[in-house]
C-alpha cells in the first residue's frame, strides 16, 4: 500500500505571503501534483503546522481545498496551531477523549497512530505528550498486538544539531520512549517541524522528516543569513511492503522537463 506524507504548511489567510513565499498557492501546486500522479494512495497525512498563526480563516480555507481533494487526509497538529480554532473548523476529525487531535487508522493489516503533540499557549513552541496522551499511546501500542504500526507526530523527541529546532522539540522525550517500549512491531516514525529533509535512527527506532511546503530552516543559519530560506520543498510518497519501508522525497515544484511548473 501506499500514502503520502506533507508536513508544516503554515497557511495565512489565503494570498497572504509568509516568509518570502505564498503557502497557499504552495499547498495548491502540492495537492494537484498528488492528485495528478498518486490517486492510488490510501490516505493523505499532514504532520502539524497547519497554519502559522492558528487562524480559523486559514482552517477553513484548507476544509475547502480537501473537499475536492481525492484522497482522505488526516490532520495532525504542530506548535503553530491553535487546537480549539481547528476544531471549530474541522469539528467531525477523529479525535481521542480529552479532544486531542489523535487516533489510529488501520489499513493492509498495519495500524498508523497520529499523535497530538502541542502543548498550546501563546509564544510556547515546544511540544508535549501529556500523561493523557500518552495513555492513550500505550493502549494502542498494546492493542496492535503483533501487527506493523508507523507513528506520526509533529515534535521529535531528539536534538538533529540545529538549535533554533533542538530549543523547541518534544520537551519529554524519556516518558515517550518509555511508551514506544509497548510497541511490538514499530516500523517506522514520521515526524515534521524541522523543516528539513532527515532520516533519523534514535535508539533504534527509525524517524524521517520533510521539508515545509512554503519555507525551510537552513542546516547553516550564518551562511543563509535568516533564521528561514527558500530551499527545495517536498513531499512524502511511502510505500509500505511486508518487508519493506519506502520514502521517497519528491521535490515537485522543482523537476525540470515536461512537468515543471504544473
Ligand atoms: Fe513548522
């Protein structure tokens, strides 16, 4: 089976740039490029940083997109977010109790687990599984017995040597790995708000992230000048086997020849 993996869009309202680009034409070119040439995805999933200032406009304006979007996506949040906006927006998304946007979905025989890693707050940009949260992980994790299951949150729980993230990742990394432990059969981990490209093994599980589709964190602050940069954007198109786990980053905006520019 297969599915497609998009992380940290930051939608404004809709024409408003943000940090030199314009996220909503992005997330536009992005969903007709998966709509053009994967229809035969099982599921879409954005990993969080929805929009950039939790705006119920900007919650809206994705509702819009999705509807004539032909794939189901599930929608995950990042530190940007605003738990309670999205909900008013998106009010029938699965959730667990305690209305954290998190549940689990099951196809070919594995169990995908999408958690809610935001604290919420004004200006707190950290991320955190509370002790709710994270029942509800292990639960599930027990639940899946012996079956493959990939986890998608938005925070890591480990530094990738790049302050301006490693200040701001899962501030309780240890009770999450503590809980990963119920796990029989993790395959994978999907994560998002690094805005970069990483494959990461952390204590033997494996994590891969993506590049936002509107702007990135440079690996190298001082020789990009900025705290952000206009690098190649990406997503994920992951093909899951018996024995085997597939990522494939796809630049879209950037291929040369007779697709550029769709
Ligand atoms: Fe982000």
């Amino acid at each position: 089976m297969k599915f497609i993996h998009l992380t940290d869009i930051h939608l404004m309202a809709p024409g408003v740039p943000l940090n030199g680009s314009d996220p909503a034409a992005n997330l536009t070119r992005v969903l007709a490029d998966i709509a053009a040439w994967h229809q035969d995805a099982e599921f879409c999933v954005i990993s969080g940083d929805l929009a950039d200032e939790g705006d119920p406009a900007a919650y809206g304006w994705l509702q819009e997109q999705l509807a004539a979007f032909p794939l189901p996506t599930f929608l995950m949040l990042g530190n940007h977010d605003v738990r309670e906006n999205f909900l008013q927006v998106f009010s029938d998304h699965p959730r667990s109790s305690g209305g954290y946007v998190q549940h689990s979905h099951a196809a070919g025989g594995a169990k995908f687990l999408f958690l809610d890693t935001l604290t919420g707050g004004p200006d707190v940009h950290d991320g955190e599984l509370c002790t709710e949260r994270l029942a509800w992980l292990e639960t599930e994790l027990e639940a899946a017995g012996n079956a493959p299951v990939f986890l998608f949150l938005h925070h890591p729980p480990f530094d990738i040597d790049l302050p301006y993230v490693d200040d701001i990742k899962l501030r309780n990394p240890e009770a999450f790995h503590t809980a990963l432990r119920k796990g029989r059969n993790i395959r994978h981990i999907f994560f998002g708000h690094i805005h970069r490209m990483t494959y990461v093994n952390w204590r033997g599980y494996s994590f891969t992230s993506l590049p936002s589709t509107n702007h990135q964190i440079p690996l190298v602050p001082e020789r990009a000048g900025s705290e952000y940069s206009i690098e190649p954007m990406a997503y994920g198109v992951v093909q899951v086997g018996d024995d085997q786990l597939t990522v494939h980053f796809d630049a879209y905006l950037d291929r040369p020849g007779r697709d550029a520019g769709r």
